[in-house]
C-alpha cells in the first residue's frame, strides 16, 4: 500500500488532519522545518503547495504566499528537491503536491512521475486538470506508484464523480463551497449532505477543505468526512510569523486543529 492508504488504514476510522503549506514561503531555507512542525503538531499528511503565477482557485492568502516564494525563484524541482530532504528524517509521513498543471506539462508527464517517486512524493493534485483530460498524467502517476488526487466541487455533475471514482488513488478532495481558498460561509449540514451523496461513488476516503479557519469548525467537518485540509490560515501564520518563530506558531496551530478534529 501507498503511505496515503497506510496513513487512512492507520488512523482506524479516526479522522486525519491535512495541513497545507506552501513550498519556499517565506523563503525556500525554512520549509522542509516547517513540513517537519506540521508533524510535530499532528499532521497526518502534508500538502505541499507549488507556487503558481496564475492561480485559479486560490484566495489572496496563499497567493500571497506563491509570490513569495516565486520572488525566491522556487520551482517545481526546488519543491522536488525540499521533499527528497524532507525524507532524510521522515520516511513515514504521506506528502502531496498540489498545483497547477503547467509546470507539470512543461516537465513531461512521465519525467514528474518517476522524479515525483525518486523525491518521495505520494500523491500529486493539479487544480486545473479535470479528469476528462487527467488520463495521461493519471497513468504515469500510477505507473510510479504515484496517487492522482482530485478534486470535486459542490457543483461536480454525477458523470464527473464517476470518472473521478475511476481514476483517483489515496483520497478525494472536496472543495466545501463555491469559491476561492480561505472563503467563508462554510455551511457544514450542506457539506454533510453532499458527501453523503459522494460516498454513493467512491470508497477512497473524502477529504474536506476550503473554509476551515479554526478548531471548532475543523472538528464539525471531522464529523462528515474523513479527513480536513486546512491551508489559508495556516499560511496566514506563516505570514504573520517571523522566520524564527514560524515553525513554533504553525506548531501549536496543527495542534491545536489535531485536538479539536479528535474531540
């Protein structure tokens, strides 16, 4: 099994936490300590995002945060490499990489996949890559062992579940509402509701994100899915941080969401 399906089979029906952070933010030296704070503080599996010039999904926070790190001139084989040193001491935590198809594209679909294996890398989500066209790069991932992750939204037609059901490995990401990352209005018996009718397609475990600011809420999405994926306030952390207290704040931050979801 991938460490994704270990991590889930691990968790033995508790709920994970799926902290998201992004790659070079605030600068590239700092980010293989704070995948390792994001353990520390509980994170059952790591997003690690690939700063994006154009983002299309993303809120203002974690656009910010891709600037930064593209001021840094980070790209996807600098994201690649902070992974390979992020596993000389931690061989057991599932990473993802999630981003935008382009720099994935440019590399070569199969190029990614064995580099992305070489690296250590578990499962990668391209937000702009819908699974009508996902087909080549879900194969080349799946080729290296490599989970293809998507994404479903509020708005996804039943035939897009169904593909997705097809090709997805390790968990599906379920946007939580209409809009960009670190939105509001979240409305939890909605979301409840719409996995409930997700889980009529997939067996993969569903993980919930966008709109998940603090514990009370991350615990009330816990009790619907399998898995939380919070990422805007934690890069707003990072942002409100200095470079020597980040790692420390985004600590007790996961904590704090780790506690909160296990309540």
């Amino acid at each position: 099994m991938s460490r994704i399906a270990n991590r889930f089979a691990a968790l033995a029906g508790k709920k994970a936490l799926i902290p998201f952070i992004t790659a070079g933010d605030p600068n590239p030296g700092l980010t293989v300590s704070l995948m390792h704070g994001l353990v520390e503080g509980g994170a059952d599996i790591i997003e690690l995002g690939v700063p994006f010039s154009d983002p299309m999904a993303d809120g203002p926070v974690i656009q910010r945060a891709s600037e930064r790190a593209l001021a840094h001139k980070v790209g996807l084989k600098d994201v690649l490499a902070m992974v390979v040193e992020f596993r000389k001491t931690d061989d057991v935590t599932p990473v993802v990489l999630m981003g935008y198809l382009n720099p994935v594209f440019a590399m070569g679909y199969t190029e990614f996949s064995k580099a992305a294996r070489a690296a250590g890398v578990d499962g990668v989500l391209t937000v702009d890559c819908p699974p009508e066209e996902a087909g080549e790069l879900a194969a080349a991932l799946s080729a290296e062992s490599v989970d293809p992750i998507f994404l479903l939204a509020p708005t996804t037609p039943e035939a897009r579940v169904a593909e997705v059901a097809r090709l997805a490995r390790g968990y599906v990401y379920y946007v939580s509402l209409k809009g960009v990352t670190g939105a509001a209005n979240l409305d939890i018996d909605e979301v409840g509701r719409k996995i409930a009718a997700l889980r009529q397609h997939l067996s993969l475990p569903i993980g919930v994100g966008f709109g998940i600011r603090d514990g009370e809420t991350a615990r009330r999405v816990a009790e619907v899915a399998d898995a939380v994926v919070v990422g805007s306030r934690l890069v707003q952390e990072i942002e409100a941080a200095t470079p020597e207290t980040a790692k420390e704040r985004l600590t007790a931050l996961v904590a704090g969401l780790k506690s909160a979801i296990g309540a």
